[in-house]
C-alpha cells in the first residue's frame, strides 16, 4: 500500500469520525473530542510514514 493511499484512508475515516462527534458527542465536549481525534490521526500518519519508509 502506498502512503498515498494511507493518507486516503486514514483521512475518511477522520472525517467519518469528526462527523460522529458533531452529532452524537455533547456540545460541551466537542472540543476535546476533536482534539483527540487530531492526535490520533497524527499518530496514525506518523506510523504509516514511519512503516511505509521501512519498506
């Protein structure tokens, strides 16, 4: 798999889930949610990267 193909990915479902916590997570905890799910994402890139340049 390519890190192109990674990175497309990865970024649906990051906007699946962005869209979940709009609608399903309280208003109040939005913000930490989305934080969250930045982080992870990041994460995620940083893995994929780091796994793909092994290769």
């Amino acid at each position: 798999m390519s890190f192109k193909k990674a990175f497309i990915i990865g970024y649906i479902v990051f906007l699946i889930a962005l869209a979940f916590v709009y609608f399903f997570v309280p208003h109040e905890y939005n913000w930490i949610a989305i934080v969250i799910l930045c982080l992870l994402f990041g994460i995620y890139q940083v893995i994929v990267g780091y796994r793909l340049k092994q290769t």
